[in-house]
C-alpha cells in the first residue's frame, strides 16, 4: 500500500510539473505571438528590409566582379533566413523588457490612426534625422579639430614667452 501511495504522490507531482511547463510554455507562446505582432506593426520588419536593401547596395559597390544577376539570388535567400534570425533574437529581448500589458498597449497604439501614422513616416524621418546627424557630426569634427589648433596655439606662445 505503501509503495502505491509513493507512486501515485510521484504521478501526481509528475502531473503537477507538466502542466506547470505547459502552462508557461503557451504563456511564452502567446507572448512569443504577440511580440511578433508588434514587431510587424511598428514597421520594424520595413526598416530591416530598408536596411538590407542598403548592406546588398554597398557590397555591390565594393564587388564588381559579382555578376549582377547573382545578387537577387543571395538577397532572396539571405533576407528571409536573416530576418528570421533576427527575430528570433530580438523577442526574448521584448520578452524580458516588456510585460503583456505594455506589448498590448503599444499593439494598440500601432493599429490606432497616429500609430499608423508614425509607422508610415519614420523611415522619412529616420533618413532626414541620419542626414542632419551627419551634417552635425562633420561640423563637430571640425569645431574639435580648430579647438584643439587654437589650444596648440596658445599654448605655443606661452612656451614662447617664459
């Protein structure tokens, strides 16, 4: 009676332990499903192409010697099975940051008239905001480079005068 007892506490824990798993698992799997989601609406997966377009573009400067019906084929292949390692990266990353709640909210926010809105224009945006970043990180390069002639300067002339 004994022994009995023991396996069915055993079945019982056993039992208790699988469903546990499988409760979070289709937890994690409805979060999994939902942060795809967002991804998707939020235009995230546009900006990875964009950027793609933009890596395959450089590569077909620097390799002339590819044939140009070569790069189609690679961009094809490539593209899906990267952006799927991506996204297979980035949503343990949401995951961990966001609770449902927020990753609901911010669902909501993209399929509402504004959100559609900011998806539509942030590439725009991202280009314009790249474009002046470059122009301020030119005219910063060159304020640092007169700063540090005039401090050479200065200092050339106070080992003048002693």
């Amino acid at each position: 009676m004994m022994m009995s007892l023991k396996k069915m506490i055993g079945w019982v824990l056993i039992g208790f332990v699988v469903f546990t798993v499988e409760a979070d698992v289709s937890f994690d799997t409805e979060k999994h499903i939902q942060i795809e989601r967002l991804i998707e609406l939020s235009g995230s997966a546009e900006q990875f192409d964009l950027i793609m377009d933009r890596v395959f573009l450089q590569y077909r400067s620097m390799m002339n010697e590819v044939p140009e019906d070569v790069w189609p084929i690679i961009k094809e292949e490539l593209n899906g099975e990267m952006f799927n390692e991506l996204m297979r990266s980035m949503i343990p990353v949401y995951g961990k940051h966001y609770s449902m709640e927020d990753i609901q909210a911010q669902i909501d926010f993209y399929e509402s008239p504004a959100g559609q809105r900011m998806v539509k224009v942030i590439p725009e945006i991202t280009d314009e905001v790249t474009l002046l970043s470059i122009q301020w990180a030119e005219k910063l390069n060159k304020e640092i480079q007169m700063r540090i002639q005039e401090l050479g300067k200065q200092e050339a002339v106070a080992e003048e005068q002693m």
